[in-house]
C-alpha cells in the first residue's frame, strides 16, 4: 500500500461519518430555528399579557391588582404625564384680553423647588368666574428630565403684560 493512500472501508467510513456529522447540522438548524420561532411566540403572549401606557408618566394610582379582571370599561392605573407640567392659574378678569395663547410666563416654584422657568401659554379658559372675577389660564412648562415634581404651588408672572 503506498503512503497516504486509505483503504475502501476507511473512506466508508469518513463518508458515513460526514453524512452523519450533516445530518446532525440539519437537526441542529431545524432546532434552531424551531426555538426561535418559540422565542418570537413568547414575545407575542407577553404582549398580550402587558399593559403600555401612550403617554410617558408615572402610576398615579392603581385600580386593580395583579390577578384582577380587567375589562374595558374600568382603568388599570392612572398614570400622570410630568412632561410637560400643566399649570394651573387664575388671574383677575382684568387682564382678560392681554393675555394670548403663546405668550411666555415666568414660573417660580415653591420650596422644596426653586428657580425660575419658562412656560408657554397653551389654554386660555373662554368662562370668566363671575363668583371669584377670575378665568383660567394653562401655560405648559417643559420638564424634559422630570425634574419638577408636579402639584407643587407656584407663583406665574407674564412678564409682557402690563
């Protein structure tokens, strides 16, 4: 027998074993791809099983607990938006008029907040109070890193209004 050479069985051999080592990478692939699919269907029952808020925010309130049934009518939670903060005022009915939707307002917080910042007006409330000769006014005051907690007192001033 010359050096290098194999015999028939001994390449019957390899070629069984290769047919056998390629079967084994198809179940393997097959395996693979079946776990994956399962992966994707898991994702899919966890979706159905999770609640997502539209508006960024923090749970305000929970109305019902794990393992309750919740149905369309009743909410889960309240969830508060702290971006942007709505603010709350009433001014005189003088002043009804000189203010206008975009006008920017000066919003200083109470302790433990301080500092001032800018608000735009977004609301301007066309019911005048004739009980408390006051409207309603809502500047929306940016809170990108929800740093202002919300139903703080404040005090607003409309620095272009004389």
């Amino acid at each position: 027998m010359a050096k290098g050479a194999a015999s028939a069985a001994a390449l019957d051999e390899i070629e069984s074993d290769f047919g056998v080592a390629s079967q084994d990478l198809r179940e393997a692939q097959a395996n693979l791809r079946i776990a994956l699919l399962e992966v994707l269907r898991a994702e899919e029952v966890l979706k159905l099983r999770s609640v997502r808020s539209p508006i960024d925010g923090v749970v305000a309130e929970r109305n019902l607990l794990g393992g309750e049934y919740a149905y369309d009518q009743a909410p889960i939670m309240t969830i508060a938006q702290i971006n942007p903060l709505n603010v709350e005022v009433f001014v005189p009915i003088a002043l009804y008029g000189t203010i206008k939707v975009g006008m920017e307002a000066a919003v200083t917080g109470e302790a433990p907040v301080s500092g001032r910042y800018v608000a735009k007006v977004e609301v301007i409330d066309p019911l005048i109070d004739a009980r408390s000769g006051t409207f309603g006014i809502r500047p929306l005051l940016p809170n990108p890193d929800n740093k202002l907690p919300a139903g703080l007192r404040c005090k607003v001033e409309f620095p272009n209004v004389s």
